[in-house]
C-alpha cells in the first residue's frame, strides 16, 4: 500500500442515526501530534508498529494488525515506527455512537483492539471506501451499514467471542433459562449458584452478552409479555400484573407508564385486538 487515498463526505440531513464523512488508506510514515477531530474515528493497522496516545490511556505501544477508536474532541498523538505502518481509517458520527458507548462496544479507556481476523477487517473497510466513492445517498447508507459492521467486528474480537463459541454458548443457554423463568422470581445468588458462578460473575458476563443485567433483563421480559397479553387479550389489569409475576397493580401500572409512556390501558387501546 504505497498511493494515499482520502473521501470526504458531508452526511444527508436525514442520516441521523449514523454517518461516514470520511475514508482512506495510506502507508503512513508521519506522526499525528495534539489532534482533536469533530467526529469519531477508527484507524486499521494491517501491518507495522507504533504508538497511541490519549488523555485517558495514556502512550501505548501498538502493533497490527489492530485498530483504535478515537473521540470527539479528545486531544490524542500516534505515529508509526521508523518503518511507517499500513492503515485504512473512517470518520464517522451520528446518535448510534451513543450506543456504542453506552453499551462500552467501543470504550475511550480501552481503544486498541488485536485483530485475529485481519481479513474480515479488512474486507468491510474496502466496502465502505467503495460506497463512499458511489457518492449517491444508498452509497452513504450502505457505508454506514458497514461502519456498523466493523464495530461489530472488533467488539467480538476484542472480547475473544471468536475464539470462546462454547462459552457463549453455554451463557446463551443461561440467558434462554432466564427468559423461561422471568415471571417468576429471581433470586440472583441462587441463580447464579445453580449456573456455577458468582452473582457478581454472573451479572457481569450476563451484561455483556445482553447489555442488561439480570433483574433489568427480567423486568424487560415481564413487560413484553404484559404488553403482548394487553393486545391480544381481555384480562383485566390486575389480573395481567399477577401473570407476569408483580402482585401489585399499581405498581405495575407505574413502571409500565415509565418505560413505555402509557399506560397499560392506553397502550391496549392503541392496538385493539382484531
């Protein structure tokens, strides 16, 4: 990788959710020194070495294949040894970097991700420089789906997902036997001795595959069931409440009203059943 190349593109107004308004890639030899960018950022290393440095890690050293992430209006510096490295890179914004976030798939203390699968990698940030160059707003769209995807991709990796199928599959199996017994009641210690771990292991590797922890995961199953059984059935309020596990109505009626927006008698009104 010898010639620089660079796309810059100004998001669609109703690209909300997520945008690339930027994608390269070069055989870089320069260091990057006290930047601050408007928009996010993620840098591929295919090959070579270096260093990063932010405020909130610290000089790291770095070698690929990897990527990082960088932030909005952070300061950060990274150069690559004497060699120079080769690297692809996207900008990109939008609300969905919030979820991202929040749900720490990319997380501004822990940037660098080792990729044990370049090719992937390497494979969606092609795509999305080629949709790019398309320049047409289903060109934008599909580079922001593979935006997505690059997440995607290197939060697996970098929690080892690839390479532990069967532990996932054993906490996927966990998280079925939750859903199972969410309108009854959870003791979380019990829970967690059953499946042969800790509570606090529990809720940990619970969130991480949910995004939620146990009793909050439990709670979102009994409201889907309440609103389903308020579409599709005649039963009172209270009778509902019992079903999903929460004997007192009010009480039902209050969290329904703070996660949805309604109350449960609203909500069956606005999906009368057929």
């Amino acid at each position: 990788m010898r010639d620089a190349e660079a796309i810059y593109r100004t998001p669609l107004s109703a690209a909300g959710g997520l945008a690339v308004t930027g994608s390269g890639r070069q055989h870089a030899r320069r260091a990057v020194t006290d930047r601050k960018l408007p928009s996010f950022a993620v840098v591929l290393v295919e090959r070579g070495q270096g260093w990063l440095e932010t405020a909130a890690t610290g000089r790291m050293s770095l070698t690929g294949p990897a990527l990082f992430w960088l932030f909005p209006n952070r300061v950060h510096s990274y150069a690559p040894d004497e060699g120079g490295w080769d690297e692809r890179w996207a900008l990109f914004e939008g609300s969905f970097t919030r979820d991202f976030v929040r749900l720490r798939i990319i997380a501004e203390r822990h940037p660098v991700v080792a990729l044990h699968h370049l090719d992937e990698v390497v494979r969606l940030f092609g795509k999305l420089h080629a949709d790019l160059l398309d320049d047409t707003n289903l060109g934008q769209a599909s580079a922001a789906l593979m935006l997505h995807r690059i997440v995607v991709s290197a939060a697996r990796q970098a929690s080892g997902a690839a390479d532990r199928r069967q532990e996932r599959r054993d906490m996927a199996d966990i998280v079925e036997t939750l859903r199972r017994r969410a309108m009854q009641p959870l003791d979380l210690a019990a829970f967690a001795g059953e499946q042969g771990m800790s509570p606090a292991t529990l809720r940990r590797r619970f969130t991480l595959e949910t995004g939620l922890p146990p009793k909050a995961f439990q709670l979102r199953a009994r409201m889907d069931h309440a609103k389903q059984l308020l579409a599709t059935t005649d039963e009172k309020i209270e009778t509902i409440a019992a079903m999903i596990g929460l004997d007192d109505p009010f009480y039902f009626s209050r969290v329904f009203h703070e996660r949805e927006g309604c109350s449960p008698r609203e909500f069956r009104a606005r999906y009368p059943r057929v």
